[in-house]
C-alpha cells in the first residue's frame, strides 16, 4: 500500500480521511521500512497537509492510543506544536503550573524536544518527574497537586515508531500537528500554539466540529505561543480577535528575553528560576499571558484581565511553585 500511496501523494494528489488513516495506522504497526516512512513525512514537509488527511490521521493515533479517562477533573491542556524553530524556554509547561495553582485542573500532554534543542518532557524528566500511563497514579497527581504529565509516547504507539526518524531528521513534520490533537485523556478544554497562520486555519477548521472549549493561539512573527514579543491571534469558540502586549497592560518583548537555553540542563535552570519567582519581568510577562488566556479558555465568564490578575497570583505568590513540588513529591 506505500508505494501506491507515495505514488499518489507524488502525483500532488491529496489522500482521504480513510487513506490517511490507514496508512499511518500501518505505519505505526511498522509494516514498512525506514526509506518508505522518511519517503512519506518528506512528502509533507514539501506541501501543507489538507483538512481530512490530518483528521485521518489523528484518528489513527486516538484508535491506536492507550486511553485513559481524567474526565472527572473537566482539564485543560495546554501545548504548542513546537516547529517554530525559534528555541523559547518551556513556555506551556510553565503556564501550565500557573493555571494549576490558579485553581483548574490540568492534563499536560508533551514529548521530548524535535526540532527544539528541549521539550517539555526533557525539563520534566530532568526535574525529578517519573512518566507514568499508571491511570490511579494520574488521578492521584491531578487531584492533589491540579496536574499531571501525560509523556506521549507511554501512550501512542504510532509516535514511539515514527520517533526514530523524527529525531533523525530533525525537522518538524504533521507530527508536530498531531501531538496537540491526541491527548489521550481526551481533556474538554485546550489551548494550542501554532507556528503559522496556515496551520492556525487548519486547526480551526477541526476544532469547530468538536465538543471542546478551545483557544487557538499564534503569535504573528512565527511563535507558536503568546511570545509578547509581537501581536497574537486568538481563535476561540466564540469568534476571533488580533491581540497586542500594549492592550493588555504589557510592554512587548525582544525575542532573546524569552530564549530558551542550549542543553537540558540550561532549559531547566530557567524553569526553576522563574518558578521559583526569580524569572525576569520579560519571561514573567509571557507565563502571566499565556495562562490567562488558558484560564479564560476554561471559565469564559472572566475577563482577561482578571484572569491575568489570578495567574499574576499564581506565579509570583508562589502557588505555581507549590504545585510543581507537590507533583514532584507525590509517590
């Protein structure tokens, strides 16, 4: 079946909801060799991927997925595609701890870096955090301490068999499209970063036929999170809207206060600094914002500025910092 579907896809042509879904399910079955499978994601680094073929193969990965039910908790999770190439600290990651100590309750679903020299699964792991798909244990952390980490791979077998040529290739891919879309634990509410404006319509065309409360963030010079370094756009449920850090009682950044160092270890530094209340005005600034905007995506009765007030709270009276010790102690 690859070499027809290569064939087709190489005659420019677009592949079905069903076809997409087929082929990656036998991808991640690994039914093929590794010249085919880099033959294949090279194909999508050349031309976007169309509406049905990245529902195809989202649809893969959840009926492949190891499924767990956090559905109690009504979550939010909040990631970025990564594939900005633009090397950031780990900016949901930390937002994410804010939102927790705000109060909500939060499923993060991550992976190790790509094409970012870390991601959230290289800091969290470095920081003491044990992955599980352990589902009491899962529910433990998020009663406790408001959140867990859902490390994809324990929970996607197709992205386990694709991870090898990912890593060598060293590029983004649908995959970086994909990984927001399958949290396994299926949350209600998301907020997703995309690094283009493309991308941003794609995913809001999938996202209108869903059940979810969602919020769709990119910051216009190519970050695919509020970066305060430029305007963002915000797609929601309710409609759209072309946001600056000035409207919202910031100044704009410069792309090197929010950078995220070169090696794990630098990467997790930063974490702790700004965790711990010792993070820059400009790195404070791009957490506070961020997870605001997930706190308004969860409770759309509040305000952005009121929301910006709570994760202000969170972050520098150092409940955020006690989620994250809580989670990390939790046995």
């Amino acid at each position: 079946m690859i070499k027809e579907t290569l064939r087709t896809l190489l005659e420019h042509k677009r592949l079905t909801r069903t076809e997409a879904k087929e082929i990656l399910t036998d991808i991640a079955q690994e039914k093929y060799n590794a010249s085919h499978v880099v033959a294949f994601l090279s194909v999508y680094m050349m031309r976007p991927v169309s509406v049905e073929e990245l529902s195809g193969f989202r649809d893969a990965f959840l009926d492949l997925c190891v499924r767990i039910d956090l559905s109690e908790f009504n979550a939010i999770d909040i990631v970025g595609t990564g594939g900005d190439e633009k090397n950031t600290f780990n900016i949901s990651t930390l937002s994410s701890f804010v939102v927790a100590g705000a109060g909500y309750k939060v499923t993060k679903h991550g992976n190790y870096g790509v094409s970012s020299s870390c991601g959230a699964s290289n800091v969290m792991e470095h920081l003491g955090y044990q992955f599980t798909n352990d589902e009491s244990r899962l529910k433990k952390q998020v009663d406790e301490a408001g959140i867990c980490f859902l490390h994809a791979p324990l929970f996607h077998p197709a992205m386990k068999s694709v991870a090898p040529f990912r890593r060598e290739l060293g590029l983004k891919t649908f995959f970086n499209m994909l990984g927001p879309l399958v949290n396994p634990s299926f949350p209600k509410n998301q907020m997703l970063g995309v690094y283009s404006l493309e991308v941003l319509r794609l995913y809001q065309y999938l996202y209108q036929d869903t059940d979810k409360n969602y919020s769709l963030i990119h910051s216009l010079d190519g970050y695919d999170e509020i970066s305060m370094t430029s305007e963002f756009k915000v797609i929601t449920n309710k409609g759209e809207q072309l946001v600056s850090p000035e409207q919202l009682g910031f100044k704009k950044i410069k792309q090197e206060d929010i950078f995220g160092g070169d090696t794990v270890p630098e990467a997790a530094k930063i974490f702790t600094d700004i965790i711990n209340g010792d993070g820059t005005d400009a790195q404070n600034s791009a957490i506070i914002v961020n997870a605001a905007y997930a706190i308004q995506c969860i409770d759309r009765s509040k305000s952005i500025e009121e929301c910006i007030e709570m994760a202000k709270a969170s972050l520098l009276g150092g409940k955020a910092k006690q989620v994250f010790k809580t989670l990390i102690d939790i046995k």
